[in-house]
C-alpha cells in the first residue's frame, strides 16, 4: 500500500510493491523537493571555479573568502585538484553543483562526474575560446546525452570575442557529433570574477540570477515521486576518507530512498555479490555536509560504513535490483618507483622516513584517489603510477607537507600489447604562441616524436596542434616556456593509446655533479655557471654525488662547488674581481620530474628539493656503466 503526492509535498510510502517479505518493513516520510544536479566543466583556468564561489555566495551559501578550492595546493596553484560536492537552495530548488578539475591529469575525476549528474555548464573562456580539456569534457557529455548550458566567461578581457567564441563553440559541437538539440545549446555571457551574468551580451546585469533562472529552464528535474516510489538503487562515483569514518562513498541516488542504519546489498560485475550496513549519511548543504536519516532519489548523498566499497558499484536493499551501468576509470599513462631516502642528508628534516610508512600512506591514498595504482611487490620499492607528471607530483607535495622524506625515480611511460603490438599513450597538443617563436616549437616537438596536425593564424598568435606521444613531451614544458619567453601557453590530453613511435632522443644537456661534502661557495659557483644552469645557492649543503646544475654540453661534469678563492695578501683592481651570479634554476617537484635522467633520483624532503646522481661516487657510477643491471 502506498500514497504518493506529487513534488513539494510530503510523501508516505510503504513498500508493499517490490517488497522482500524477509526483510522489516517500515514507512517512512520524506519531503520530495525540486532537485537539480550539474556538473561544471572547462579547461583549466578558464573560470569555474570562481564562477562556483560566486553563486555559492549569492545564494548564502558561503561567505566573503570561502572557497571551493580549500585545498592549500588548491589555493597556491591557482587550479582545481580534486572534484568536489555543493548544493545551493534557490526558488525551493535544491541546485546539487560539482566543481570538477580541468587539468588534463585529473580528467577521470570528470569523467565519473558526468554519469552522477542531469546536465553540465561548460564554461569558455571568451579570449581563449574552446582548448583541448574542453573538447575532452564536452565529447564525454555528448556521449552520455547531456544537454549543455554554455557560460562564456571572462567577456570582459581585452582581448575577448564573445562572439567568435559562441562560433567556435558551436562548430566543437558539431564536430563531436551533437544532436540538434544539443547543438540547439542556451548560451549566458558572464564576469565570473565580478559575479555577473547576462542572456544577451548587451543586457544590464548585477548579479548571476540570469545563470540560475537558466539552470532552472534548462536543467532537468533529478527527483520525482516516481522515481521515489521504486526500489533502492545508488552508484558512488567518488570516494572521500574521514580519520574517523573510514572510506566513505560520495553517491547519487536514482531510485527510491535510502536510510541511515539500512542492510544494504553491493553489487559489482567482477565481484561477488556482498552485503553491508549504512552507518552515517549525508546530504550537502552548501559547502559542509549535513547529517541525515533519510534522502531520497535524484539527491547526492555522502555514506559511511562500507570499508571495501568501490566506484561504479551499484547499492541496493533487495538482491535483485538490476545494476546499473557500471563506470570505468582511466588506465594510467606513466610510472615511477617510490623509495626510501637514502642520501647523506637523510632523515634530517622528515618525520616519517621508513618503508612500512611510505607503504601506509600509499596505501590510505589509494583508499580516495582512484586514478592511481601501486604496486607493493617489490619490497623495497614501490612502483606507483598516475595519469601524468601533475597528478603524480600532486601526492608528492602531500607527502612531504604531512613529513615525509622519501625519493623518486624518473617517471616512465606505461607501454600496452595490443594484439601482439607495443603500444603507448599519445597525446594531442595545443599551442597558443607568437608567431615570431613558432618555428622553436615545431622544431623541439618534430624532434621529439610530435607531427603537426594544424595550423590557425589568429594575427599576433597562431595555435599549432600536434600529436604524439607522451614520451615526447616528458620534460618539454620548462624548455617550452624558456623556448617562448614566458608568452606561449601549452595544452595537451591523452587520445589513447597507439603503436609505438620508436626511439625518442629528448635530452640535450648534462649534469653538473658535485664530486665532494660541504658548503657550497660563491666563488666556485661563479666560475662553474659559464658551464651550463645552476640549481642551488651559494651557503647551500651538497654531498657527493648530488646534481646541483646541467651542462649544456650534454655530458656529465663532475665539479667542486665549495672551492673558495686562495688567499693571498695582494689587493688590486686587478687581482680582485666582482662575483655576480645568475639566479638559479629553483628546483620544483615538476621541474625535477621532468629534468632528471634515468640515473638520478629525486630526493623530497618537507624542507628541501635535491637532484642526485643513483651512484654517489664517480667509481661506482664507472662500475654501473660497465654492468648496466646493476641498479634499478
């Protein structure tokens, strides 16, 4: 028996239909509110996330200062990291929105998104218009039949044209293969920045109320009786971790309603089917999570109490509720080995240095960060790969902030067989530079294993788009930006994977190795930077067999940075001569991925950043050479 009433009442529902007469049953009472649910997409740093904050802001939701982004790492890069949850109330709509990531390392964070939700706001930037992240996110939309609201942001750039970027928009859809009515897609003008949005570009506006009103028109309605009144069904598509909790499942519900203390049944295609008990549930409410008994269909809830619980799995209360489709997550392109600090100066800044505890942490990370895979075989190392040089840098940087010391081999492209083939992953490549610096970048990518697929002159710049493989642009980008002065800016994306291009010859310079312990000098410095790039500071600690600059010869150089001057008791203008030196080459965790050759490690400490050779001393990097298996 049961009584539904339509949307904006209060609903009893006693399941009488589609009842297991083994379980207990029980009536319930759950207002059936209007629910929306979108995701918001773009290319990185085109404006989501400020775009979010602002309605967040507008609706009360948070105040001035708050933002999506709370991660610190978030918040110094400047980019999205991790997608995250937030629910906005508007005209008695309940607005479920999903920041996602637009850097391209992170793109299976979005794809998981998309299958949660009803529709996306792809926002553009007005000057940039479409790039490459954009094509990827909005393709995975069509597929999936969302209809798209675009937000073309930033109109007030000098440089922006709103209208060529609403061509370019429509002719990506087009090209992705959309329906006329995708293609038929609503368009909102915006100032994320300032809080702003307008239907026509030369309407007057003061706030984003034209943004939500189209949200409103356009988004489709994610709760109903209907839907309510059916039998249990859920699927997480992120995970989170609370120190308390446990693993927990960030899940949309599309049927019926689920309730705090229910048995519930996980099924998944490659498992057996298990049983286990909702502990905790949450709804989102603006930014923080709110406790809750109950929630019903179309809504996003947070759940605790299923340790073993993974994405795409479908959560019911009967055993024979058909799954649903089940969601895959991106393969990862390359690898790397994690191992324990060994260098001379180790263990003076970290707090947890042993293999058991990099072993723990690698182990709670792959509990939420499912783009990642470890393998802890070896026993002495770990060989952990990711979706790119960002994604894998990022759990770095989190390591040595939480005190960790460890060091890293060179990152190395995963290689597939397909149908007796080597293959590897490729990537599409999107340039944006001034003309005079085009003939650099087609040289350094043609060398490099990259092809030219096209060319667009837009005056002062032109946009090249390359294809190729990942291995040919490991370690590119820092000799990008040196190559256009700062002025050019690169985008790529992983297309699949494809037959192997063949042998790559990427570096071009040396390492200039420090062949003894102490204090490096001014003066020794001085002389030593003629030879190539330095990587360190006069007062700064060396050891032997540490990398403290390249040589643009292209060969290894062992050198003496703590040599002084001999002291002698003439002075003159003649003997005595001033020592400037050339800022450095600041080491970063990015910088050194992609810098370091096959025989050097990166050592990450939470204080500092250094480059050394596998073998410290020149005698057993002799003998290394000679027994090339000797090491890892």
């Amino acid at each position: 028996m049961r009584s539904i009433r339509r949307q904006g009442t209060l609903v009893f529902y006693q399941a009488m239909c589609h009842t297991d007469f083994t379980r207990p049953q029980r009536a319930f009472s759950l207002y059936i509110m209007d629910i929306k649910n979108i995701a918001i997409i773009a290319h990185v740093d085109h404006g989501k996330t400020t775009l979010t904050d602002a309605l967040l802001r507008q609706t009360g939701a948070i105040g001035e200062g708050v933002s999506m982004d709370s991660n610190t790492l978030e918040q110094e890069r400047g980019i999205t990291i991790y997608s995250k949850n937030a629910s906005i109330m508007y005209k008695d709509t309940k607005i479920n929105i999903v920041d996602t990531p637009g850097h391209a390392d992170f793109g299976s964070e979005v794809e998981r998104v998309l299958r949660s939700i009803d529709s996306v706001m792809l926002v553009i930037d007005a000057q940039e218009g479409p790039m490459p992240q954009t094509r990827f996110v909005l393709k995975k939309s069509l597929e999936l039949g969302l209809n798209p609201i675009v937000v073309i942001n930033k109109i007030d750039k000098p440089a922006a044209d709103p209208q060529m970027c609403e061509v370019s928009t429509l002719e990506l859809f087009l090209e992705l293969g959309a329906s006329d009515e995708q293609a038929n897609f609503p368009i909102v003008y915006a100032i994320g920045r300032e809080g702003i949005a307008k239907r026509k570009i030369e309407d007057e506006s003061k706030d984003l109320t034209p943004l939500l009103d189209a949200i409103l028109e356009y988004v489709p309605s994610a709760a109903t009786a209907e839907n309510v009144a059916l039998p249990l069904r859920l699927q997480p598509f992120n995970l989170a971790y609370d120190n308390f909790l446990g693993r927990m499942a960030i899940a949309r519900i599309y049927d019926g309603v689920v309730h705090s203390g229910d048995t519930i049944y996980i099924s998944n295609p490659d498992k057996e089917q298990r049983t286990g008990k909702i502990t905790k549930l949450f709804t989102f409410n603006g930014l923080a999570r709110a406790e809750q008994n109950e929630a019903g269909a179309g809504d996003i809830v947070l759940l605790a109490g299923m340790p073993d619980i993974e994405i795409g799995e479908t959560i019911s209360v009967q055993q024979d509720v058909e799954m649903l489709p089940i969601i895959a997550v991106d393969e990862p392109t390359i690898s790397l080995s994690f191992l324990v600090n060994n260098s001379p100066f180790a263990g003076r800044e970290g707090k947890y240095v042993t293999t058991r505890q990099i072993r723990e942490y690698l182990e709670r990370e792959l509990e939420i960060n499912v783009g990642l895979r470890v393998d802890f075989s070896a026993g002495d190392y770990f060989t952990v790969s990711g979706r790119g040089g960002l994604h894998v840098a990022i759990l770095i940087e989190n390591m040595r902030r939480a005190g960790y010391e460890l060091q890293v081999s060179q990152p190395q492209v995963i290689f597939h067989e397909e149908n007796g083939k080597k293959t590897e992953p490729f990537e599409k490549v999107v340039v944006d530079v001034p003309s005079r610096y085009q003939g650099s970048v087609i040289e350094r990518l043609g060398t490099r294993g990259l092809v030219m697929t096209g060319m667009q002159d837009n005056g002062a710049t032109v946009r090249l788009t390359f294809e190729g493989p990942t291995r040919g642009l490991l370690g590119y980008r820092n000799q990008f930006v040196i190559d256009t002065k700062g002025e050019g800016i690169l985008s790529s994306r992983v297309i699949g994977f494809k037959p192997y291009a063949g042998e790559i010859s990427k570096r071009s310079v040396g390492s200039m190795v420090s062949m003894t312990t102490g204090k490096a000098l001014g003066y020794s410095l001085w002389g030593l930077q003629d030879r190539g790039v330095l990587y360190i500071t006069p007062a700064t600690e060396v050891y032997e067999g540490q990398v403290i600059g390249n040589t643009s010869r292209g060969e290894d150089m062992t050198v003496n940075p703590t040599k002084n001057k001999n002291l002698t008791n003439i002075r003159s203008s003649g003997t005595d001569d001033a020592i400037t030196l050339i800022p450095p080459y600041e080491l970063t965790i990015e910088r050194g991925l992609e810098i370091m050759s096959e025989d050097e490690y990166l050592e990450i400490t939470p204080k500092s950043i250094r480059l050394r050779k596998r073998f410290l001393t020149d005698s057993d990097r002799a003998k290394a050479r000679r027994a090339p298996h000797a090491g890892k």
